[in-house]
C-alpha cells in the first residue's frame, strides 16, 4: 500500500475541496478507501476545520473585499481582538505582526458599506489606527 502524503492530499483539497475520494487516491496512486480514512483523521485532528466555497464577485453580482488593518492600544489588544470575531463583515481575523496587530478580511455589497464599517471600527474605544485595502483582482 501507498503511504498518503498528509501535504499532497491537503494540497489537493485546498485547489478542489470538491474532488471526490475515487480522484483523489488515482492522483495520489492509493486506494479510495486508504484516502477516505486519511482524510477522516485529518479531519479529527482538526487539520482541516471546514470546508467552504470561493465567490467570484465579478460572477456574484459583484461586492468589495479588502483587508482591514486594525492597530489597538495595549491594553485593549484582546478585547478588540474578541469583538471581531463577532463583527458579521469579518470572514476572517488574523493576529499579525508588522504593519497592524489584526488584519480582518471581509466582504462588502458597497464601498459606503466599507466605509461605515472602518468608522465604527475606528469609534471602538482602544482602537488606535484603522487602514483598510480593497482587494482589486484576484491573481492566484
């Protein structure tokens, strides 16, 4: 039997989270079965969290993503970093280190709607610097 490659399989599932078991193992050169269990113990392991969908907003009646920048005072770090995780507009919340403490990826129906967004993010109190990107094309 073949040993499965948790990189190989993972990067597969990350190109086509769709690709069926039977795919998989003929590109991996194992059984459908040896990649169903693999994949099941991944899973477990939380090695893979979820699985989800990528929108073209071109295609999906078109929506503004951008990369919020949020830098915080010290003290208030954690309490901001917790309340984004309920902000509806965040899909995504990173720590950071560089330019700003939390990134927030999200989605907009409009830029009006970006631009409220950053205005209440900026009147949180502790927040110190806000500085979003809107995200253009994406190339890869």
């Amino acid at each position: 039997m073949v040993r499965i490659s948790s990189n190989e399989l993972l990067q597969l599932l990350e190109k086509d989270g769709r690709a069926s078991f039977v795919d998989l193992a003929k590109h991996l050169g194992t059984s459908e079965a040896a990649v169903r269990k693999r994949v099941k113990q991944l899973e477990e392991e939380g090695i893979i969290a979820k699985y989800s969908i990528e929108l073209d907003p071109k295609k999906a009646g078109g929506y503004v993503l951008a990369h919020v920048g949020v830098d915080a005072a010290p003290e208030a770090y954690i309490r901001i970093r917790d309340l984004a995780k309920d902000w509806p507009e965040v899909r995504d919340a990173w720590s950071a280190t560089g330019d700003h403490m939390l990134v927030l990826s999200c989605r907009f129906a409009s830029s009006d709607e970006l631009t409220a967004f950053v205005k209440r993010v900026e009147q949180t109190p502790g927040v110190t610097r806000t500085c979003p990107t809107i995200l253009l094309e994406r190339i890869k």
